[in-house]
C-alpha cells in the first residue's frame, strides 16, 4: 500500500492539489488517456500543468510481456500533442514522435496506439511535442513478465522522479538564449579565490581562472537548469509532501526508480539501506550493492531493499549541481519520517574532466579554450559544413581513434558557431562515479558494474562504425552533433539487419543521456565486449561510448539527447532503417 502520492481528480483545481493521493495503476490491455489543461499548485503559487487523465505524473500502466496492447489518447489541448512509448519496442508509426511516420494527435482528436509487447521491465512514457513533457506529460509503465518474475520481493513501487518548474518552459529556453547561466548561481567568488590560492598557490589558481574565462565558461556549471526554478518530486510529490512507501520489516522492496525530468540528474541513496541494483533501463542485469547511483534523465533502474529495523528510511535524490532535491519515505507506518541528508557540497568542474588532458594541454597554445581548441568569434576551428550525410561516409574504413585515445573532429566543428569546445583526449572508463560521487566514502554504482544477465545478443562483429560529436555552444545556447543542428543534418541510415557500431565523443561540458528510439543499444566495455542493453546511453563531459546497434526494426526513428532543451534545440538526428 502507497499511502502518499500524487493525484488529481478530472475536475482538480489548484487547491486540491494539496492533498495527496496515490497514483493510480491502470492494469490490462486496453486503456483510454486523455491529455489536458490542469490547474496545480506545488509550490505555493498557482501554475498550469499538463496532465494525462487529471494525474501528474500520469498513471501507472501495468502491461504483461506477450500482451497486444491498446490505448486511446484522447486531446483535450489547444495545441497538436503525442505519446512516446520510452525503451518500449514497437512498429515506427506507433513510435509517437510527430513527423516520423505519424502525425500527432491533434486538438480533438483522438489516436489509437496498438502493439504487442515484446518485453519485461521498467520502462516510461511521455510526451514527445514540443516541451509538453517538462509540463507533466509522463508517467511509468511497468511490464510483467510472460512467466514468473526472476525478481521476487514482497513490495513493488514506482519512484519517479521529475522537475516541476511554475514557469513555462519556453521562457525558460528564451531566458538561457539571453544569458546561459542564468539560473547558476553557485559561481565562484572572490572569497573562492583566495581559498584556492590558500590551498594551490597563486599561480596554479590565476592560471585556473584564466584557462575558464578564455573558454567562457565556469566550472561551477553542471546543469543548465535547477532548484532556482525548479521543484524537484518523487511520484508528483515535493520533498514536503513526502511520498511514502510501507513495508514490514525483513521485507524485500522493489523500487524502481524513474527518472522523468526535463533537465535533471539525481544521484540517489537511501541512509541505512544497502542497494542492490537488478535492472536497468528495463533489462535484467547481475546484482550488485551499492550505496548510491546516479540516474540520468531517461534511464530507469530496478533496486532492491530489504529494511531490517522498524524504522522509517528517507530515498533521498539530490540533483546533481546539489542545488535541490527530492525525497520520499519507507516507513513501517503512515506519518513517519526520517533525517533528509545535508546536501553533498557542489563539485566543480576540471580541465580533465572535460578531457583536455589537464591544464599542462593548454601550454602554448595562445587564445585556445583547452587542449587542440582556438578561440574565436566561431568558436573552436575552422571552416564550418553543414548537411553531412553520413550514410555516404565509409564508416568501415573509419579509424576508431576515440576509443583509442587522442580524437579527431569532423570539419563541420571546424569554424562553427554551434561549437565553443572540443575534446582531444577523451576518457573511455566506465568505472568512473562521476562529478560529484569520486571519493565521496560511498559505494557509488558505475556503468562498469552493470552487466546483463545474458550473453550479447547479436554477437556479429559491426560492419561499421559511425562516430558522432555531441556539441554545443553554451553562450549562444545551441547543441546539436557534430556541430550540425537537426534542422541541417540529413540522416542517418541504415540498412535493415545490420549490426553497428556507435560511438559518442561528448565535446561538450555538460551530460548527454543520449536515446535511440526503436533499437536497444548494446554498450560495450573498454576492451570492446558487450557490457549491457540500454535504451539511454549516458556520456558525461569529456568521455566517449560506444555501443552496437542491431537495425533489426524498419522505419524512421527518433535519436536524441535527453535533455529536453538540448533536444529541443538541435541535439537531434533522424536514424532511417531502410
């Protein structure tokens, strides 16, 4: 039993929204969703979300492995909207992404979805028009398996975690287009200046400084977005509310966590509980303890908890720049709660974490923004190219320099606006915590540790490889791959059976949750062997991935950063399995 949540009748208004109540699960094979306007009050003030069936998140859709299933989504806008069915494996044209194969749904309108479910697990849904979803159009999907679940435990909740903002997300893109620090507000200050050179020296510390205002960027920036405009929930509740969670003691707990944001990283723990890992992104994968994980948007992982006193725990989700974050409660009863942790102290930023190799890469090298960069009213390089095809490139004869070491770029970076930074020597560990968990005292989960419980899938070697840049510029606030914004990239093709190779060199200082619609994405270790199945591929600043991908599904399918403002500002591509 859930005993706080978030739920809002049909006909909810703001002040109702005060008053909490589970989510509700909707179980079976057909199902009817409407989308539409719903007044809410999370912070004091009243706003506007958008909602399926009058519930933020949405409903839990409880579905079972082998299963046609059917929805009708109804809108109730005033604007074209539509449902995209996230990890979940299906015919293009019930994908759910507005102009691959489908048009949106649009006002009055319904749109019937239809497919059989071809797999178990985790998994979520949400919008996929506009920036609907950073409105509250999501919610979790919870597949069953044909036969009995692998997985036993005596409790199974949902943890979905996402941002709430009061303001509309487009005035959020129009503020960061004008200023693209402006929700930072943990920048470095005169007294960090002193504290620096108390500790490194002068020299070391005005270097510093100077190495981040030729780049002009700060090392205090980890997330575009974050508590000064967001709240941030588990199951639509804010860290007030305290969504609960009940068990009795010596009872194995099921949680999967969600993460649902628009724009936020959590790294998540729960004081006094070992957490034992046992899927990700839906799919099952070997135990293993950990004291805390960092999810990022879009990936969802599967953990298990055995409380062993009668006492309450807090799920405490910290958002990554430690400016916020969201909590809930397992308890043996209603109405208890425990301590909420002091937020960890915010992490800054380094020249090798952004994979210029320190700051000895930048020697010699006048006006540069790190190692082989030139700064300059462009950006970093020369000559700029739109509109590569890449299916026109012979990616078989293509070096695989980046998951080697040093690391060339296309000459679409070259001389282009859309970039302000580049990599040279990436790192490709996938033992690393990341920014803000290294040496913390905690056993923190790394991507490393996640292995699947079964053999690769596809064990052909990839015929080829397509190696892609994640770029941006952070200024003017513009991303895209390879310097190419989506508006100006032709696509990605290819050909229906074959297996590929991915690799992803994160030019960028910020992470990329990057998703490919359609396919599974088989991450591969450092020596090149399958490690495990995903849907989301995560790159933090400075690091390469690779993965291989079997074009097993025709159709047009979406690959973008998860970021929702990244994506929505051109960090996307259309892949064509033809």
């Amino acid at each position: 039993m859930v005993v706080a949540g978030a739920h809002l009748p049909f006909s909810a208004t703001a002040a109702d929204y005060t008053t909490s109540s589970p989510t509700p699960e909707l179980r079976g094979t057909d199902f009817e969703l409407s989308v539409a306007a719903l007044p809410v009050n999370l912070t004091g003030r009243s706003a506007t979300a958008i909602a399926i069936n009058g519930t933020l998140p949405g409903p839990v859709l409880r579905w079972r492995e082998g299963d046609t299933v059917t929805l009708r989504v109804a809108n109730r806008l005033g604007v074209d909207t539509s449902i995209h069915w996230h990890g979940i494996l299906l015919p293009s044209n019930m994908d759910g992404v507005p102009g691959f194969s489908f048009h949106g749904i649009a006002p009055g309108e319904t749109f019937t979805y239809r497919f059989q479910l071809k797999q178990a697990g985790t998994y979520w849904y949400h919008a996929h028009s506009s920036l609907q979803e950073a409105k509250g159009v999501y919610g979790a999907i919870v597949i069953e398996p044909r036969d009995a679940d692998p997985i036993a435990a005596d409790r199974d909740y949902v943890v979905l975690l996402s941002d709430w903002s009061d303001e509309d997300p487009h005035a959020i893109v129009r503020k960061l287009k004008i200023q693209a620090d402006y929700y930072n507000r943990h920048k470095q200050t005169v007294g960090d200046l002193f504290s620096d050179a108390r500790r490194d020296g002068w020299k070391a510390t005005i270097a510093d400084r100077k190495a981040w205002g030729a780049m002009r960027m700060s090392p205090t920036d980890l997330a575009d977005v974050n508590a000064v405009t967001y709240t941030y929930l588990v199951n639509g509740t804010t860290p007030d509310g305290n969504w609960t969670g009940l068990f009795k003691r010596g009872e194995k707990v099921r949680l999967r966590f969600i993460n649902g944001s628009a724009m936020t990283f959590f790294d998540i723990r729960i004081p006094g509980l070992k957490l034992t890992v046992v899927g990700a992104d839906g799919q099952p994968v070997h135990p293993v303890s950990v004291d805390e994980f960092r999810i990022g948007v879009a990936e969802t992982f599967d953990v298990i908890v055995t409380p062993e006193e009668e006492q309450p725990y807090t799920i405490f989700a910290q958002a990554m720049d430690r400016s916020g974050y969201a909590r809930g409660t397992l308890s043996p009863r209603a109405g208890l709660q425990a301590p909420v942790p002091a937020l960890d102290a915010r992490a800054l930023l380094t020249m090798t974490d952004m994979g210029h190799g320190g700051m000895a890469g930048m020697k010699g090298m006048e006006g540069s923004c790190g190692a082989g960069m030139k700064m300059g009213e462009g950006g970093c390089g020369a000559n700029m190219q739109v509109g590569m095809d890449h299916s026109k490139m012979d990616h078989g004869a293509m070096k695989h320099d980046a998951m080697a070491g040093m690391v060339s770029h296309p000459a679409s970076e070259s001389g282009n606006p859309a970039v302000d930074m580049q990599t040279m020597t990436p790192s490709k560990a996938l033992d690393d915590p990341g920014i803000g968990l290294r040496g913390n005292g905690r056993r923190v989960l790394t991507y490393a540790d996640l292995k699947s419980t079964f053999a690769d899938p596809d064990p052909r070697e990839p015929g080829r490889t397509l190696e892609l840049h994640l770029t941006g510029n952070m200024e003017r606030y513009v991303w895209g791959f390879d310097g190419i914004p989506f508006s100006k990239a032709e696509p990605i093709r290819l050909n229906h059976g074959e297996r590929m190779r991915i690799v992803l060199v994160n030019d960028t200082m910020m992470e990329h949750p990057v998703h490919l619609h359609g396919l599974w994405s088989d991450l591969e270790s450092e020596a090149g062997e399958f490690q495990v199945r995903k849907h989301t591929i995560n790159v933090p600043p400075g690091h390469v991935r690779s993965y291989r991908v079997s074009a097993d599904a025709l159709g047009r399918w979406a690959y973008h950063c998860h970021m929702l403002l990244h994506m929505e500002l051109g960090m996307f591509r259309e892949v064509r399995v033809e």
